[in-house]
C-alpha cells in the first residue's frame, strides 16, 4: 500500500496554523490609536490585517497543494 | 445600480453579443453527448470529468456573483477599512473545503454521488434527516436564485440606461440560461463560466485603474481625504466589530462551502490533483476580487461622499459612469466590465439552478415519489421543475428588496445548519441520526427566530452561528446519550476507515 496519503483534517498542526493566522487577521489586537503611521496609504492597523490576509491566502494554497493526497498516485497511475 | 447613462444601445450591442457566446457555449458541450440527457451523473456533473481549466472557473464564477461588485462595493463605501474582512471570509472558504473534501471526493466517485443528500442519506440512512437537509438546500437555493435574478435585471437595466426595462432584462436573460443549460448541464454550465469568468476579472481590474486615476492618482491621497472628513472609516474597528467579524468567518466560512452547488463541484471534478490545484488557485482569487471591489469602496468614500442607505447602493453605476468619461478606451472597457457583471450573475444563477433541479430529480422525485422511475425520467422531471420555480421567484423579485446583503446572509443562516451533519458525520462514527435531525431543526428555528424579530445580530454574532452553536451541543450531546449508527452499517464503516486503511 502507498504510504504517502496525506489528508489535512489529521494534521493538527495544519489547523494550529490557521487559527494563529486568522487570529492575527481580525484586528482585535491594536489600540485606537494604531491608525497612524499610513503605510503605502493604508492606515497602520489595516496594513497588519492586509498582511496577514496575504498570508492566509498563500498558506491555504500551499496546504492545497503539499499536503492533500489521498488517492491521486492511483488515479494518475491508471491514466 | 445608477442609470448609467452612458451606455445605452452600445449596451445593449454588447450583452447580446454575450448572449449570443452563452447560447453557442451550450449549444456545443450538448451536441454530440447523448449521455448528457439520460444520466443524472452526466446531466448534472458533467460526468464527473471537469478539467483544472473548467473546474477552477466554475468554482469561480459561481462562488463571486455579480453581488459581490454590486452589493460589496457599497459596504465598503458605508463601513470603512473594516470591510477587509471580505477578503478573509473568501479565503476562509477554502480552509472549510480542507475539513472535508479531500475525503468526500473519495467517498462520492466511490459511490457514485449525485447531490450532497446522497451522501446523508449514506451517512444517516434516515428519511427525516433527508427530508430537513432537502428544506434547508432548497429554501437556500431558492432565495440565493431570487437575489441573481433581482441583481440581472438592476444590472441590465441600469446599463442600458433604463432602454431596457428591468422585466424585460430578466426575462430575457433567464431563457438565455435555460436555454444553454437545457442543452448542456453541468457541462454548459462550466464552459460558460470560463467566458463569464475572465470578462468579470478584466472588468474589475479596469474599473479599479480608471477610479485610482479618477481619484487623483494615489491611494494616500484618498486615505488622507477619509481621516479628514470621515475619520469612523478608518479607525481602529471596535471590539463589537471585531467580534463580527470573526462571526462573518465562521457564517460565509462553513456555509458558503457546503453549498449544494459548491459541494456539487467537489464531486464534478475529474480527478483529486485537479480538484487540489483549482482550490489552490481559489485560495488566491479573493485578493483579486472582494479585495479590488474593496478598493472601489474606499475610492468612492473621496468621487462621491455622503451617500447613504439606498443612494450608496448606486456607487457602482455612479463610478461606472464617471470612469466611462475619462476617454473612449474606458467607455468600452466600462461597457464590458458591466457586461461582465450581467455575465456573472448569470453564472451563478445558472449553477444554483442546476444544483436546484439536481435535488428535484435525485431526491425530491428519485428517493420519494418515484425512486423506480428511469435516469432520463428523473434528469426532465427536475429541468421543468427547475423552469417553473424559476418563474415562481420571478414573480416574487419584481418587487426587489432594498439592500441586497440583507438576503445574502439571511441564506447562510439557514443552509450553514447543515454542517455538522455533513462533516462531523464524515469523521465521528457516534454521531447518530436522531440528535442530527434535532440539531438541524432547533439550529434553524432559532437562527430563523432571531433573524425575523431583528436580531440579526447578537452582541455581533450572528443568529445562524448562534443557532449552529446549539446545533453542535444537540448532535455532540445527543450522540453520546445514543447507540451509534455507522458502526451497524459494513459498507458505511468501509467508507469512513478508507483513508485509514490506505495510510
């Protein structure tokens, strides 16, 4: 049996990450007056929330693609 | 949408040269395969043979209605820099899909899945949990139909400066839609999707330059005009805000991902790697879209200030308009990008339908009236039944409501109860059907409860994350207290030890 099957729900660090990146991507962290300094004209505060969606979106994209094989090597095998 | 003066019978020209590419669209992926019309596989999921190309396009076009330009822009507009949650409630989508499709794709084309009932009816083998999953898909379907119908007709209308009328916009463009999708499916629905697709894209790309340009040519520029005249929108949210908006993550997050129509699309697909790389692109398209329709928010806070309610709902059309006078290379571009929406909508409309008719034919009429009856039988069944609900919502949507995100999450309140059952019940094998059957009935009544008397919201969460909250406490709960289901059952118990097995 192939034993490169790799399925996110059973890699607890896979969810581990995405709970510290969506906690850093609600800005329930910065004080009132983070609004100042504008960063490439975005205000401080949504500069970190902008950040952290990149890193959202690149991270779920490579979890996509790295860690998610179940039954590919058989499907490509019969081809 | 504001009239949009500009446009006219330009307009018009152009939708029906979309029109026209939809109809030559469906009209090829139908000819040629008579399996199309006499199996519910190949009707409704193209065969279960999406390439990366069609498959990334149809999750697209379906999952980013013309909605999220029309209806998003405006919020932006009204909340400020707290509307980046819209591109984190997109994302998140796809980290929900990681919870369960991976697995459930090999459960389905194991199995031969047509709806997502297929598989709770597998799962359960009970009528009642059946029977409310069936209300709740269709009740969602059917009002996420009637908002597409509402916005085609505000979109063709406005574009066309009013030439022509908002019924006569909808009607035409809703036989469009039954046409190609009469002829070809899921098939039709896919390969229209990528034409529909990549005009939004390039609409949305055009409309952000032609409004930076308009707006002095820097963002700074606009940011410094909103903490000089409208300081609240740029602020630090407050913790109710906040608090929202990790509801909004949860609300969109578990129910946009097990649509019907988009769990529909996990099963169409030809293969894992390219159900994987669709996803993985997917993951990416919220900074192009919800996040660029952001930017049209912001810039429409300096070009048009003080809209409020009803009037910001126009911003759309107002900015259209101004963009459409810098030069003739933006007019065309503006009259496309409107195109593109019409286009969009249609998209979405057209696979909420499919999806809407599948449950007709596979379950409604396959596993209660007349399970005996042949695949061709159950496919017409579910494409008239189809026909005519759309002309009972059309009925309805002659009389538009105000604000079109206000139907957009009383949906998702209702459809977001179908999560535990769908994915606990893939992991859990205590999890049993009676407490499932409750969960989804008391999460619904008292998301529905709380949404009808005005509590849309409580202390920012949402009525239906309320309701889910109670739903998972009843299926947890209520499982521990009963014998458990799946482990009476060899096929079932085979199913959910695969991946183990193999591992």
């Amino acid at each position: 049996m192939n034993k490169e099957v790799k399925e996110p729900i059973r890699k607890k660090w896979i969810w581990i990450g995405l709970f510290i990146i969506v906690l850093g991507n609600v800005p329930w962290y910065f004080t009132d007056s983070m609004v100042e300094p504008y960063i490439l004209g975005v205000p401080f505060w949504g500069f970190f929330i902008l950040v952290f969606s990149v890193i959202l979106c690149a991270y779920l994209s490579w979890i996509c693609l790295s860690q998610w094989k179940i039954v590919e090597d058989e499907e490509e095998g019969n081809k | 949408m504001g009239e949009l003066t500009f446009a006219g019978i330009d307009g018009i020209v152009i939708l029906t040269v979309f029109a026209l590419i939809m109809l030559v669209i469906g009209y090829y992926s139908g000819r040629g395969e008579k399996n199309i019309h006499e199996s519910l596989s190949g009707y409704y999921l193209a065969g279960g043979n999406l390439g990366i190309i069609a498959l990334f396009f149809t999750l697209f076009a379906t999952q980013y209605s013309g909605n999220t330009i029309v209806g998003y822009a405006p919020a932006a507009y009204r909340t400020g820099f707290s509307w980046l949650q819209s591109i984190s409630f997109m994302t998140i989508i796809i980290g929900v899909y990681l919870l369960f499709a991976p697995r459930l794709y090999v459960i389905a084309k194991k199995r031969g899945f047509v709806t997502p009932t297929d598989w709770l009816q597998h799962r359960f083998n009970s009528k009642g949990v059946t029977l409310v999953a069936i209300f709740l898909m269709l009740w969602g379907l059917g009002n996420y139909l009637l908002e597409q119908l509402v916005a085609i007709g505000q979109a063709v209308s406005g574009m066309t400066g009013g030439t022509i009328p908002y019924q006569a916009a909808v009607i035409v463009f809703v036989f469009v839609m039954l046409a190609y999708e009469w002829m070809g499916g899921m098939k039709a629905v896919a390969f229209t999707d990528v034409m529909q697709g990549i005009v939004l894209l390039i609409g949305i790309i055009a409309f952000v330059a032609g409004g930076v340009y308009l707006a002095g040519g820097s963002f700074g520029s606009i940011t410094q005009f909103i903490a000089e005249n409208e300081p609240a929108k740029i602020a630090v949210p407050s913790s109710e805000t906040n608090i929202n908006w990790f509801s909004m993550l949860v609300l969109v997050g578990l129910g946009a991902s097990i649509y019907p129509h988009a769990v529909q699309r996990i099963y169409a697909a030809k293969s894992e790697k390219t159900l994987k790389k669709s996803f993985a692109r997917m993951a990416w398209m919220p900074l192009l879209t919800t996040g660029l329709v952001f930017l049209v928010g912001i810039i429409g806070i300096k070009l048009f200030p003080g809209l409020e309610g009803d009037a910001s709902e126009q911003l759309v059309g107002l900015m259209a308009n101004k963009i459409a006078a810098i030069n003739p290379f933006f007019y065309w571009i503006m009259i496309i990008f409107f195109g593109g929406i019409v286009a969009a909508i249609v998209s979405t409309a057209d696979s909420v339908l499919l999806s809407f008719s599948s449950l007709i034919s596979n379950d409604v009429y396959g596993k209660f009236i007349k399970p005996s009856a042949s695949e061709h039988r159950k496919v017409m069944v579910g494409k008239i039944i189809g026909i005519f609900a759309i002309f009972g919502l059309l009925w309805i949507a002659w009389n538009p409501p105000g604000t079109l995100y206000d139907i957009f999450v009383l949906k998702f309140e209702l459809l977001v109860q179908l999560f535990p059952a769908f994915v606990l019940g893939l992991y859990w094998k205590r999890l049993s059907s009676t407490p499932v059957f409750w969960g989804m009935v008391i999460g619904a009544i008292a998301a529905g409860i709380l949404t009808l008397t005005g509590h849309k919201t409580v202390v920012g969460i949402h009525g239906g994350v309320i309701g889910l909250a109670i739903n998972f406490i009843i299926c947890v709960g209520g499982s521990f207290l009963t014998t458990s289901s799946a482990k009476k059952n060899p096929v079932l118990e085979e199913d959910m030890n695969a991946v183990y097995i193999k591992a």
